[in-house]
C-alpha cells in the first residue's frame, strides 16, 4: 500500500519531469513539449522512500521517467540526483532519477521478474480510508513461488536510453522510450485508457 498525503509541493511533480526530461539525451524536447500521461508506484520494504514512475509524452515521444522521493540526501543515489521539492506534509524531499537509485531498480526488478504489480494508493479523507487508483496499470512477467534474489543489481551496459543492469541471477533492460509490444515471458508492461494495447518498459533475461 502506498500512503498518499493531501498536500502541495513545489516545484510539482509534473514540473520536475518536465525539467528532468527536457534535459536527457533520450527526449530532446523542451519542457514545455512533456506532459505527463500518469504513473504508479512501488512500495519501499522500510517505508520510508518514495517511488514513482511517470510515463510522459515528449513532443511526438512516449518517454518512462522514474523518480524515488527520499527525506535525506542519498549517498548510494549521488549521481541521479534531481532536486529537491516542497513538500507541505512531508518537509523537503530529495529527488532522484530512479535508474540511478539502487532501492528503485531493486523493486523494478522484482515486479519484472514476479509479475506482482504496483502499490495500492490510500488517501485518507474526513476519517475514511479512500482508494486513489492510478491510470496507468502495469503488468509484470514472469510466475514463481520461489525466493528470488533481486537486490545487487549494477550497471551492465546498455546506454542512455536503454540501460542494462544484472546481478548473479539476472539481466534487467529498461527502455526509456517504450513503444508498444507484447509481453515478455519475463518484463514489465504498461497501459492506460487512451492507449490501445500496452508499452513494454523492461525485460528480463535469466542468467546461468
């Protein structure tokens, strides 16, 4: 489950994307060309870091720009740090790319590989627990009862648009700019309302 607050933050959410986006060598459009579609959200084992993944629109581009919200800065995430937001409830928030962020990849790794999705949002109002479903659903590959290592998972290659990561057991490919597809035996795959099929962000290839 993951615990939305009732609150503001500057700069927003979209804001951040925006500028982030903007930025990269996988957009090439400005700030003012992305608009974010929607997103979802991995819950943090420690309950403590927040993890977010947009899907945006880049002038004629479908981009995957994931974002982990932590209340301290991080030494393991020092590289893909963003900003650092507002947050009314919350204080401030350091921002980080969640493709440099180890805790971010942990999860996006163990959603790929186990087909379990993303977080339940909960928002409570007047004293009354009310779910906030996202727009974009996703769809994990892959179906075990076995105890699957995630965690160790490095940079392996790949580029910008379309890093690589592995650990002992697997080799995880994220695409930046998902375009449509089936789903992988073992990967991630996203949909929205407007969109019709669904847009594959990451697959995964067994190691040994």
């Amino acid at each position: 489950m993951a615990l939305y607050h009732r609150a503001a933050i500057t700069p927003t959410k979209p804001e951040v994307v925006a500028a982030f986006t903007a930025d990269q060598p996988w957009c090439g459009v400005h700030a003012d060309e992305v608009e974010v579609i929607g997103a979802f959200r991995f819950d943090d084992p420690l309950g403590r870091v927040g993890m977010e993944s947009f899907l945006a629109q880049a002038g004629g581009d479908l981009v995957f720009v994931p974002l982990t919200y932590r209340d301290e800065p991080s030494e393991a995430a020092a590289d893909a740090f963003i900003c650092t937001v507002e947050h009314t409830v919350l204080g401030t928030r350091w921002v980080y790319d969640g493709l440099g962020d180890p805790l971010y990849v942990t999860m996006l790794t163990a959603v790929s590989v186990t087909g379990q999705g993303e977080a339940l949002g909960m928002v409570e109002v007047d004293g009354r627990w009310i779910i906030a479903p996202t727009n974009v659903r996703i769809r994990g590959g892959g179906w075990t009862t076995d105890r699957v290592p995630v965690d160790g998972m490095e940079p392996a290659g790949g580029d910008a648009a379309q890093p690589v990561f592995r650990n002992d057991g697997f080799e995880l490919t994220v695409t930046r700019n998902p375009s449509l597809g089936d789903q992988p035996a073992m990967g991630l795959t996203a949909t929205w309302p407007e969109l019709d099929g669904s847009v594959v962000l990451t697959t995964v290839r067994p190691l040994g």
